[in-house]
C-alpha cells in the first residue's frame, strides 16, 4: 500500500515548491512552512495525493535525492544539485565507490554522493571546523543518509590519512594546498575535482595539478538557464544565478 | 597488483584526450587511433603508466564511466554526459531504480542510465528501429553494461507495458504523445524528463504534462563552457557548443 | 572652463553609480537620492571633482549618452543599453538617419536613437498611448534630446505614413502586424528590428519576414554578463539577468 | 533614382550573406566570390534588386555599416560588431566626437568609430607597427571611411600625445601600462575601455585603474547567441563562439 507509515520521513511538497521534512515520529510543533501540527498526523495518508492543512495545498512524498538536496538547511554557500551532478558524472563517482570530500560545508554535496555511492560505497568527510561537521550530519540523519558518511575533524591541506580512494573532491578556499595529498590518496585512475568560485583559485589549482601526474585535466562551469513556458509563450527566466563555481577535473597517472 | 589481466577491457587514452577500448582477449587487428596491434600486448602492464605504441604515448585504465560515455561509436546525435548528468540528478535515479528511456539512439544515455541503477537495478529501452537497438546494445557490450538493459523493438508513442517505474526518460521527436501513457507507468512521486532541442516540442510536451497529474513542472538547458587554463593566463575556450537540447521535468502526483 | 554654468542641466554621480539629473535652473526641492537643495548650488562647481551634500559624495559631469539612459524614469519595461547598442550596430543607424520605433515605451530605446543619428537626423516614435509618449517626452527633455524626435499617437499596426526609412524598430506585443507596413516604408537596404521576450514572438515575426521581400534575416539574443575584479580574485556577478528580448533583424529588398 | 552611379563603391550580398565590395570605376579583375567581371557591369544597375552573375544570385546596395565592418579583410583577431557596439555605447562616443584607439590591429574597430563619430569628429589611431596601419588603412579607403582617421606609428604605452580626448579604447596586450596615460589625455568625464581576452590582463588593468582617478569602474562580457528560427521550430544555434574579450570601462574624475 503506498501509504504513510509509522516511522516514515516524508517531505511535504507546497504548489510553490517549497520542501519540508516530517518524521512522522516527531512531536507535536511549529513546522516551518506547514504551521504547528502533529506529526502523526500523516500517517495513513496516501503518497502523492492532495492533502490541505490550514489554507494550504500539500503532496508527500518519499523524500528522493533532490528533495533531500534542497530541504536541508544552509549555513555555508552550498554546492547546487547542478555540480554536485556534473561532479558526480566526470568524477566517474558510481555504487560502491570510496570517495574523499573537503570541506564538508553545509552537508549539500555530501548528501549528493552518499546517495551516489550507496548502498556499498563510503564517504570520507573532512571538515576543520567541527561546529560544521555537526551542522551538516543534522542534515544528514534528517534525509537517512548519515550512515555513509566518516566524518573527520581535520584539515585536507595538512594530509589525506586513506589510500586508494575512488575520487576526491575538494571545496575549500585554498584548494592547490591538497593537490599533492589527493594525488597520493587516489587509486590510479581516480579522479580529483577542484570547486572554486575565483579564477585565481582555479589558476593556482591548475599550476599545482601540472606539476604532479594527471591527466584529463579540465575546467569547465554550468550556465544554467531556466525556460518559462507558459500559455503566453516561451521565454528564459528573468532570474538567473550568474555564477556558483569554476569546476576543475583531473585523473591521477602513475 | 594494478596490472591488467587477460580478459580485460581497457581504455587507452592519448595525450589529445582520445579514447580507445581494447578487450584484450581480441584479435589482432587495426585498432582505430592505435594502429595494428595483438591486444595480448596489453596483459601484464601496469594501469596508469605510460606506455609508447609506434611514437604515440598512451595510459591504460579500466574504464570508468566518463571513459564509456566517450568511447561509444555514435550513429545518432548523442545525449552528452553533461546532460545525462543533470538527467540522472532531477529524475533522483540511484542505485537499484527500475526506470525506461525511449528512443535507445547510440546507447548513450543507457550507459549514464546502466552506470546509476547498478548493481541491482534496471534499463528498460525502447526503439521503434531494430538497428538502433542492435547498434546501441553492441555499445553496451563493449562498455560490459550490456546486461542492465532490456531492449524492447517497441514505439513508446503506442504505450507503455511496465508499471511502477522510477523514471521515464523520452528523447523523440514528438516526446507529447508518450506523456499520458509515462504518468500511467510511472509511480507515484517518479520523475517524467523529455530531451528536445526545439522550443516548439518543449511547449506542447508542457500543455500535455499540464493536462495530466504532475507537480514540480520545469525546463531547463545547460549552457557548458570550458575553461583555457594556461601560463599566460585564463579564458572562455572559443570553442563552445551553443546547444544541445531543453530538458523537461516533472513528478507524478496522483 | 570645465565649471558648470546657470542653465547646465547636469548629472550628480555618487559612490554607488546612482545617477541624478539636475536641472541648474530648477527650484529648491527634495531631489531623489541628493535631499532637499537649491539647484543654483551647482552653478560654479568643477565638472569631475567630487563634493560632498549632507554626508554623501558626488561628481557632477555634463551629461553622456549612458547617463542619460540610466536616468531616465521608467513606467514600461525598457530596451537597456546593451540592447539598444546592438539594435544601432546591426541596423546601421548614424548620424543624419530618419528612423522610426514603435512603441515608444518609457522613451529609452527613443533617447539611443536620438543620440544616434544627431545632429541632423531624426526619430519618429509611434505610440497608441498618449499617456506613454507624454511620459517618454517628459524623459526627452530632461535630457536635452526632445527635438530629435517626431512623436506621433499612432497604432503601427495600423500602417506606416512615412516613406524611404532608413530603419525601423518595432518593439509591440504583435511585431509581425507592423513587417508588411515596414517593408512598404522601409528604404532599399534599409533594416528592420523587432524586439521580443518570447519565442512564439519571433516566429510569427520571421514567418511574415520571410512571406516579404528582406534578406540577412537573423534572431540573436544577448546574455550579457558582469565580471566582479576585486582584490580577491575576480569571478563572473552571481547577480545576473537571465534574458531581456530576442532581437531579430532584416534588410529590405525589391 | 536608385541606380547604381559610376564612381560608386557598391557591396554585393549573395543568398548565404557573403558580402564583396566592388568598385564601380575598378579594373576587370576577378572579384573573390564573385568572378571575373568589369566592374562597370554594375553601373545603371537598381540597388536592392536581384542579379545574376554566372549561376549565382545577389543583391546590391550601397554599403551600410554593417557591410563595411563584414566586409574588411583580416589581419590580426578583430574586434567583432557586436562588441564594438557595446563600446560605442558605453564609451558614449557620438558624432562630433574625438577618440583615440590603440593598436589599430585590422582597422575593424576603427570603421565602427569612424563612423560613430562621422561627419565631424575624429579617430586617432595609435599602432606601433607600420604594416599594420597600412592594412587597416586600405580597409578604411575601401569602406570610405579613410578621412575621420589620423594614424600614427607610436606605441601607446609610451605616452598619449594628445588631450582633452572624448574615449580612449585599448586593444593591446598590456593595456595597464596606457592607463596613467588615458587618465592625462582624457576629458574630464571621458570613458576608457580596454579589450582583453584574459582574465589577468584584466585583473592587472582593473588594478592600475583604481589607482588613478576613475569611478564606474565595471568589467564585462557578452555572450551571443544565434537562434536558428525555421518551420521546423526555433533554437539556439549548435554553431557559437565562446567567447571574444572582457570589456574593461571607467570614467575619469578630477
């Protein structure tokens, strides 16, 4: 029966598209979004049909990742579902994969590749600020994925202490410091990719990255544009995100 | 050891980026971009080492999925990788989903798709052509993805057997008419997407998702730029394709 | 000297390019952005040199053509000067042209031309609403470019009085209604330009162009994008406008 | 009349928009995608009116602006249309006025000013080689627009001899070093636009430039895009360029 179950984390979906997590163990409370209300409230109910609470129209739904990825909460910039993707696919990040990333920031992209390498697979997290670690494995646990991930309390720029790792993915302000690291750390074959909103960084990356061995090295950034098609006709959206990153890609060679 | 063992398919890659898979239990034989060779040379060398063929440098890996993506013989125009990225991400396709894509083309797409649903998942593909399926799934064979997919002679326009499925993809030229028939096979909370590169089929693929039950309705395209990263400094590669096509999303409520 | 003269109408800059016009005949007044002053204040000052009012710094400068486009008060969305540069460029307008537009908007896309084609050339603005053309000459004076222009409360759809045009630039919900009218009115080798946000827009528009006699028919938009340099690196402006119109333009032949 | 008179210079345009410009008092000669002609051929012949030579189709017309920058023969990399129509704009440069460029490359950008400027202002072409002058100032002749230019053998980065200019646009490859010198020979309130591919190179002007006394301070790029609009439907085209330069602005103050 695809019914809301005892237990269950669901998300509630508004007309507008705003996401919001329930456990329907939860106790009674303000939900942000949805108004004070009893969780247990939503047992029973069925998965994606209409349901109103106050004057508001909802759906659940069993949270997928990109419900996962745009209900967490923020404190840090965060990598958008977009990167996240575009690293996971030139990563080559698949099921069953060990993957290294730093900083752990919000929990955003460790959110997008635990569900990646999932159900085998293991996320190594590196973090130098712990008040961030913690932040971020709330995220976690609230989206059922916490259990891929090892936090670290550690800085990536001082040592990469695992071997062999599948890919490495590094999102920190001075990401040339760990370039010699990531290089040790990956298998061969294994993929480092660099995220910096800055040219310079990327510059300073790029000269670190020649002068150990990669190859298949690249920098690449998303232009997203989103269509609005109407009644009315067709046209991009006025509002536009007009930078999140620079991505960079290399692949380690013995 | 990281040596390649007989019976393995490998990617060589060059220093330009060219990608060549060798099973290394073929025949001698001309082998594009490499020359004529006995893939028996290849056993006992080791991953990610140069090695020199005539006075061509090359490395070996076991290939990764990039690697697969990029090694694919091409008949039809192709999905790209950064496209089968954000297709994977928006349509929350992971490890162990059941999910279809219409038509099969060259097969790329189906490898990104293989790639996401392994090891216990499932591509189902359809056709309407018989020689796109056969040349599609040699594709599939040779990036050994091949037992993922059920190909299926079929034209998704006329309906659609599975029920429900995880995601349903639809590359044609008419992507409209499978839409009524993807709400009724996909399951609750699953992700519809459609690849068009004309304005026109996106909108009247839009009116008909209005017309059916789905939520979180939005177009989007990717406008990709690499990035020259060298001494004398940074720059937009003059390069760039314009276009690839819009995608379309939506979730199936009841 | 470079000192501003009773009957200067001049524009106050401050430290965030926030730009006012100031008429130096005006009366005392609350001035938008400057505060409650005596316009006879200026009379005297250097152009260039900064000076202070209350506790804000601003630089007073004769008027350029940019400024002017940027002081102007809007009450339509306006053709920005990115847009009217290319409209200029790819019609050919210069100094001694007679061109038309319709509609006149808030008199933005009105001000380019003006500049454009003085001294001895002239605009003439179509306009179905009395209520804009007052609102957009209102905008002319102040900036010193009324006399350019011939307004005229005319609907374009309607038919075009004026003969041997040099260019003519539509930017009205229905362009493709004005493009028979347009050729007649047109110059041989005389460019026509229609502005539309929407796709559906620019179809009809190019179907009617085409059933006319033009050649060098083409549609191009802008994504016109600001790079942010600072001490820290530089990056493209995470604040960014995703479209204004497409611009398609044709040039006439018998 | 509309005829073509003896003496004309004259621009054929054929259906795929290959532009050729002929001189009407010119040698038989052969004529690059056109033939072996007498040019005289052209004379009495109707501007805008179809004719065929050999097996293909033109039209005539009396050269346009547009024509004559398409029309000019490259050197070295031009500046394209598009954005010397955004540094007309935002330089403010209007008939009458008197700007400076350096270098002059292959006098694209040149044509463009000239004829923003005509019929009474000025471009002072700088370019420290000589068969560079000589080149764009045969594309000058031939275009007409020779007389609006004073070309000097001189190296901008050595010093700016005139004053009291109204823009100064720097196409070279160390624009910083000409900086001080703009500053000196610019009117008070007078733009300064330089043009470089490179990120550093912008980053290197943008320093220098806040070190001498300039406020809207803004660096940018345009993006374009053609859209392909046909029965079958509209999109962006596959064929695009990535990019050309950034375009550097300030405005001088005292």
């Amino acid at each position: 029966m695809n019914k809301v179950k005892k237990g269950d984390i669901v998300v509630l979906i508004d007309s507008k598209n705003g996401k919001y997590f329930i456990n329907t163990e939860g106790n009674t409370d303000k939900y942000k979004g949805v108004g004070v209300i009893d969780p247990g409230f939503f047992v029973g109910k069925t998965f994606g049909k209409k349901i109103q609470i106050g004057n508001k129209d909802f759906w659940i739904f069993k949270p997928s990742i990109i419900d996962k990825l745009q209900g967490i909460k923020r404190r840090a910039q965060i990598i958008l579902p977009r990167d996240a993707a575009l690293i996971i696919m030139n990563c080559a990040i698949e099921s069953g994969h060990t993957v290294l990333e730093a900083g752990i920031g919000s929990g955003s992209l460790t959110i997008a590749l635990a569900n990646a390498v999932a159900p085998n697979g293991k996320v190594i997290s590196y973090d130098n600020r712990d008040d961030f670690i913690k932040h971020a494995m709330k995220n976690l646990k609230k989206v059922e994925l916490a259990s891929y991930i090892d936090p670290k309390i550690k800085d990536v720029t001082e040592g990469i202490d695992e071997k062999n790792l599948d890919a490495i993915i590094i999102d920190i302000p001075n990401p040339w410091k760990a370039v010699e690291y990531a290089w040790k750390s990956l298998k061969t074959g294994g993929y480092l990719c660099t995220y910096s909103p800055l040219i310079s960084q990327v510059e300073q990356t790029v000269k670190e990255i020649k002068k150990q061995s990669f190859i298949e090295v690249k920098t690449m950034e998303n232009i997203h544009r989103e269509m609005v098609v109407s009644d009315r006709g067709t046209r991009p959206s006025f509002n536009m995100l007009g930078h999140t990153g620079y991505l960079t890609f290399a692949r380690k060679i013995l």
